[in-house]
C-alpha cells in the first residue's frame, strides 16, 4: 500500500505570514494610539514655570479631551489651548473667566464682574513696585487693542509718549505736543511688530528711530538744532528696554477692564507675575481648547527654553533624566489635577 505524503508549505510563505502579522499589529497600534490621541487623550510638556506650583517646568501631564466636547471651560478648570498667535503652540493656563464677564486687575487684585476672586493656587513672586501711569487710554481703544492681539503695542507706545514728553519739558525743548505725541504714538506701535511678530530687534530699533525722526521733523521749531534732537533720540533709544519692562507690568498689574468676548475665555497663569497669558495677548477662542489636564505621570527639571520645544526635545529631556535620577521628582508622579 503506497503512503501518500502531505505536501508541507514553502518555509518561504509561512516567513511572510508572520511580516503581515506583525506589520498588521503595527499599524493597528498606530491607529489606535492616532484615534485616543485625537478624541480621548493627548500627552503634554511644559518647559515653563508660568504654572507654578501647580504645574513646574519639565513636568509631563495627560490631558482628557471628552469634557469639553459637551461643553465649555469653566472659571477654575485648567486647560490646555492652541495659541491664538504665532507660533500656534500648545498651552497650558487657568481659565479664569468666561463669556460676558469682565475682567480687571487692580494693584495685582483680580477682579470678575466687579468682584475680587483668586484662586488658592495663585503666587506672586515680584514684590519691586507696582508700575502705575495715568495712560490716558479709552475703554474702548482698550477693549479694541486687546481684542486684537495689539494691547502691549499700544500700551508700550502710549508709555513712551508721555516719558519722552516729560523729558522734552525737563530740558526745556519744546515741540508741538499734540503732533509729537500722535506721529511717535503710531510709529512706534507699528515699530512693535518687528520686535513682537519678526522677534527682529534690529528692524524694531530702526523702526523706532524713523518713528521719532518724523515725530520731531513734524513738531518741531525751526529753532532747535538737528545735532540736538540726533542727542535726544539716542537718549530715548537707549532707555526703550526699561520702557518696555515698564509696559509689561503695568497690563500685569493694572490690567484695565475688558469684556470677553462671545466664544472665547480668559486665561491666566497660575504664577501671576511670570506669566505671559490673555492680560498681553487677549482671549483664547474655544475652538482653540484642546482639553482638560488630569495628570501629572513625569517630573524632572529643565532649564528655560531658548525656543519653542519640539517633540523630540521632550523625548530628550526625559531619556536624559535617566542618567540622573537624582533629579526626577518622583513625589510628583501621578498627581491629579482636577
């Protein structure tokens, strides 16, 4: 009786079904990983202390993103946001007001809808004076500028409008005021956005200076000597950093009151006094809101960053703690924060 033997597979075939395989566990990760990323949960960095202590510099945090597809932030809740400007990169604020409501802050007091509210975890670290100026500046064009993307432009230039008034008046120069103050007001607010849209210093500075050379050439008399007023705009151009320190306190500290607009939030960081947040660049649209920080799961400091973060820096930061486990914050690990 003759024995018929089986005919085995190619040892060939059987090596590609186990690519497929694994090929097909890989894009199936892949989508899965893609599909809660884009609708459950999304991982975050934040290089920065404008949090603190809430929230440190080099701490790694999971944010839900099922809250706000049924509704909206809420004074209090942390959040995580695309920027409104440029670069559109993540952030992470506390919103602190709403739709509708007004926002004011009086000598570092916050107030909402004429009430003061601020929350336990809110710090101030900056106790040098607190910068105050009659800046003359209409609810409305307040409320414009700010709205826009505009308010420390227009504050900046407000600010040194009446520093270089008073120093005019001191060394007894005069000009027509009304004309000096309106052509150096819209240049150097114009002159801004090189400094804050280009981060072109050298473009801002000259900028500025053409802003008072047409200032001075339109207001002046005939009377005052070209080599003074070149003497003068040095001055003026040597100072413009204390001037813009000075500007940026003063929305920080006496942040004039606006109204939030329909479809947007107020937002702030919890480390009050270092903290770039809706008080310079005004209200963050809710299409802008990702979703909801709920947990801390890595901790590790780092140094302030010389620019935004790339996902691959974050890899870096957290591969590199590992040969430095001095450093890690374990007591950090998993802490909620809701």
């Amino acid at each position: 009786m003759e024995i018929i033997k089986k005919k085995s597979k190619p040892k060939s075939s059987a090596g590609k079904r186990k690519v497929l395989s694994s090929v097909r566990t890989i894009v199936e990760s892949i989508v899965i990983v893609l599909l809660l990323r884009a609708f459950v949960v999304e991982a975050h960095a934040v290089p920065t202390g404008s949090m603190k202590s809430t929230i440190l510099p080099g701490e790694f945090l999971l944010a839900e993103k099922i809250s706000y597809r049924f509704g909206d932030p809420v004074p209090g809740d942390i959040v995580v946001f695309k920027y409104p400007g440029e670069p559109p990169v993540d952030y992470v604020k506390r919103c602190i007001a709403t739709e509708g409501q007004h926002v004011k802050i009086n000598s570092k007091k916050l107030l909402v809808n004429d009430s003061e509210l601020d929350f336990k975890q809110a710090q101030y670290v900056d106790n040098s004076d607190i910068v105050d100026y009659d800046l003359n500046i209409s609810k409305e064009k307040w409320q414009y500028n700010w709205e826009n993307r505009q308010l420390y432009n227009l504050v900046f230039a407000r600010m040194l409008v009446l520093e270089s008034i008073q120093y005019l008046r001191a060394q007894g120069i005069s000009v027509d005021e009304e004309i000096f103050s309106d052509y150096l007001s819209d240049g150097a607010h114009g002159a801004m956005d090189y400094l804050m849209v280009d981060r072109d210093y050298s473009k801002y500075m000259n900028a500025l200076s053409d802003a008072y050379q047409q200032a001075f050439s339109l207001s002046k008399p005939d009377s005052i000597p070209g080599s003074m007023i070149n003497r003068v705009i040095n001055i003026f151009l040597k100072s413009e950093s204390t001037w813009r320190a000075r500007s940026y306190k003063y929305i920080r500290d006496n942040f004039e009151e606006v109204v939030v607009p329909e479809g947007n939030i107020f937002c702030m960081g919890d480390n009050r006094d270092e903290s770039h947040d809706s008080r310079f660049w005004g209200p963050v649209p809710l299409d802008n809101v990702k979703g909801r920080p709920v947990l801390l799961y890595y901790s590790v400091p780092v140094e302030p960053p010389k620019g935004t973060p790339t996902i691959l820096d974050n890899i870096l930061v957290i591969f590199k703690s590992f040969f430095r486990p001095g450093d890690i914050r374990f007591s950090r690990f998993f802490t909620f924060l809701f």
